[in-house]
C-alpha cells in the first residue's frame, strides 16, 4: 500500500515538473533578477553590481514618486468603477434577459469583435475622434452645444480614462458574465415569489452571488490599469504619467537599477491590492 502511494506521489511531482519548470525560468528567476538589480548602482555609463539603498532612497524621498503612484491609483480606481458598471450591465443582460443560448453566445462574440485587434489599433482610433478637428467636437459644435471644439477631449486625464475603459471591460464581462450563468434560476423565481422586487432581488440574490467574478475582474482590471503605460502615453500626449511610464523613462536612460526599484514597489503594491481582494471573498471556487 505504502509502494503505491509512493508512485503515485512520484507520478503527480513528475507531472507537476514541466509546469513548475516553466514558472521558475520563466516567472521566478525574472522577478528575483530585478530585485536584485534593483538593489545595484549606477551612473551615467556603467552599472555597479554593488549592494546599496541608493535607489529605493531616492524613490521614496522624491515628491515626484508619490504623485506618480496617487495618479496610478486614481486612474485604477476610476477605470474599474466605469468597466464594473458596464461589465456588470452587459453581463446581466446577456444572462438573464437572453433567453436562448444561442443568442447569447451570439452577443458575447459581439462584444469581443472590437478585441480581435490589436489594443495600439484601438487606441489610436480614439485620437481622431477626440481630437479638436474631430467627429466629436464637429458633432458639439454642428448642434450649437459649444461655440468652438472642447480641448480637453483628447490628451488629457478623460481620454486616459476613456482608453483605458474601451481596452479593459470585456476583462470585467467575461468573469461576472461567467458566475452569473452558473446562479440557479431558482434562487432569483424564489426572490420575486417571495414579494421581493427587482432591486430587492439585485441586491441580495444576485450581487452577493457576483462576488467572485467581480473579484476576478477587479484582479484583472487593477492590474492592467496599473502596469500600463502606453495607453497613459499616448492618450494623454505625454502630459501624465503613470508608474509605468516611470519605468519606462528609467529603462530609456539605461537607469536598470532605478527602473527595477521602481518595479519592485509597484509589484508590492498590486501584490498587496490583490490581498485584500482575496480576503473579501475566495475566489478558488471559480478557478
């Protein structure tokens, strides 16, 4: 009895091998190499592979780090209140008010078609919409709502916001549309049968049973906000900056161990929001 238990421990280790190898290589090795490169100094022509706190001094001693961090996290928390109301919506509507499933399945593939390119694509297709010639300000200003084209549509902090909501929520859709299709109908007949009204039913049946794709949307949506860059370039005509682009402006003067202190704190940041998500509700029961 013991020789079998112990093929078949050794049988689960040898097939748990490969995937394990891959996240070693290819996720621990990377993320314990900018640690300790985070942890080297440098100049305007070497790196110094020498242990110091220079560049986690200077990042938490410049007024500049703690601007850039609250701007990271004003975008995160505004993109996830607008993609969490609009994934939430399309998601109630895909599953409790399309009847058939083939409809369903028809609409969501809709919804995906915009996702199919690339996320530069579009992105940049918002430029020439927003932008002071056009079709926005020419639609505003043909119907005599503004007298000359409204500035602050493109590259600034509402076409950041914008961008980032287009590109991010079908990453909110997908999790909560995918609990809400395993909620026994059952529970919602029951509810209304029970002189409950559809509010009363929203927010007692359906929401509370939501939690964990919300959660797993959050997770997604938090994350990609915080480590995007491009999106913050672009969009806001190098006007704003996000941590991301910090990382990036370092990795462009050749500032590797400035850049990876700079990593290292924004992965403990996301680390410790995703904590405190995963304390909310577990979300190993969707998984």
């Amino acid at each position: 009895m013991r020789a079998g238990e112990t093929n078949r421990h050794l049988t689960g280790w040898l097939l748990a091998s490969p995937l394990t190898l891959v996240l070693i290589f290819f996720l621990v090795l990377p993320i314990a190499m900018i640690v300790i490169v985070s942890f080297w100094q440098a100049t305007e022509f070497s790196i110094i592979p020498a242990f110091s706190w220079e560049n986690y001094d200077f990042l938490f001693g410049s007024p500049v780090t703690y601007r850039v961090f609250g701007n990271t996290i004003k975008y995160a928390l505004i993109v996830w209140v607008f993609t969490l109301a609009i994934g939430f919506t399309v998601a109630y509507f895909l599953a409790f008010h399309v009847r058939t499933q083939t409809w369903q399945i028809a609409l969501f593939l809709l919804c995906t078609i915009p996702f199919w390119t690339s996320n530069i694509i579009r992105m940049i297709s918002w430029i020439p919409f927003l932008g002071r010639n056009g079709l926005a300000n020419s639609a505003l200003i043909s119907a005599g709502i503004v007298d000359e084209p409204v500035e602050w549509l493109l590259y600034s902090d509402f076409s950041v916001i914008l961008a980032f909501v287009h590109l991010y929520t079908l990453f909110m859709v997908v999790p909560i549309f995918n609990t809400m299709m395993r909620i026994d109908k059952s529970l919602i007949e029951a509810a209304y049968d029970g002189g409950a009204s559809g509010f009363q039913t929203l927010t007692n049946v359906i929401i509370p049973l939501c939690k964990p794709g919300i959660m797993i949307g959050t997770i997604f949506v938090v994350t990609l906000v915080m480590g995007d860059f491009v999106t913050v370039r672009f969009m806001s005509g190098s006007q704003s900056a996000n941590v991301g682009r910090l990382i990036q402006n370092d990795i462009a003067l050749l500032q590797y161990p400035s850049a990876s202190a700079t990593a290292v704190v924004l992965l403990i940041t996301v680390l410790m929001v995703i904590g405190i998500l995963l304390r909310f509700v577990d979300i190993r029961k969707e998984l």
